[in-house]
C-alpha cells in the first residue's frame, strides 16, 4: 500500500463534499467529462484514466454523494506538485466550487505543503489559479518538454 492509498481527507461544506477517498469516485464520469467534455483529454481511453487515478492524489468533488467534479495531483511529496484535469459539471460551475477546491488542496492538505514547485496547464482558468499564487513561468528559458498530441500510450490496455 502506497501514500496515496492512505490519504484520505474530507470536507464538507453545506451539502457539498470534497473528499481524496478514491472508492467514492465515479470513473464513469470522470472518464465520460474527460474524453468528451474536455479540451485537454479528448478521446482519452479509460485505461488511461484509471491509471492516472491509480498514481496520483485524486479529489472528487460531490453534491448529496453524487460525483460533480474532480481534480488530481501528481507528486513526490516533498518537493513538486502538478495540478491536472481540474473539472467542476456545468451545472453547478458558478457556485464557489473551483476556488473551494483549490483552497482545499493548496492549504488543508499537510502532505502538499512547502513544495519548491507547482506547475499546471490551462487555456482559459488563469483568473482561477493566480488568486492561488500561480503565474506565467519564472524561467521559462530552463523549461523543457517532450509533447506527443496524436495518441495515449495504450500499452498497458
């Protein structure tokens, strides 16, 4: 058993729950949202999905018990996180649901505290995250990447 099957957190707010209890989350959905809903997963296997969840820390975000959001952080625990596939349904976007998560990840999580580093990707959410203190690179000179946007690594499927 590894960290991220120990690490659980909740909190309630009114009738909403934001919880890192991996059992609660509906893959359906995530799955479903992800690879049809979304600009960044388009058409992302399941397989894929599940994996990712596997080897990160995962929120979901739930209305009475029914999955309405997620996000997920990849990290080490001790130095960097990154921030990805940040989604909360339409419907209930406009209620505080976003900026509640993000304070739930940023502060209420001891094991994600004092990084060096938090990274993530966004084409329209900026607004969302500088109010937690992300911005454009520092350095961008010194960041690199290796990109394939043509197909998912299925290898494992």
């Amino acid at each position: 058993m590894s960290l991220l099957d120990t690490l659980v957190y909740e909190f309630q707010k009114d009738a909403f729950l934001i919880s890192t209890d991996k059992s609660k989350l509906d893959i359906d959905l995530i799955h479903d949202y992800l690879s049809k809903d979304s600009y960044w997963a388009e058409n992302i296997p399941r397989g894929i999905i599940e994996r990712s969840i596997a080897n990160s820390l995962s929120f979901g975000i739930y209305h009475h018990q029914t999955q309405i959001g997620f996000a997920r952080v990849i990290t080490n625990f001790a130095t960097y996180g990154y921030l990805g596939d940040v989604f909360v349904l339409t419907s209930y976007r406009g209620q505080g649901l976003s900026k509640w998560l993000m304070h739930c990840i940023s502060n209420q999580i001891p094991e994600l505290q004092g990084f060096r580093r938090w990274s993530l990707a966004t084409a329209d959410a900026h607004g969302l995250y500088q109010q937690f203190g992300f911005t454009a690179l520092a350095r961008p000179e010194r960041m690199m990447e290796k990109v394939n946007f043509t197909k998912y690594n299925t290898i494992f499927d």
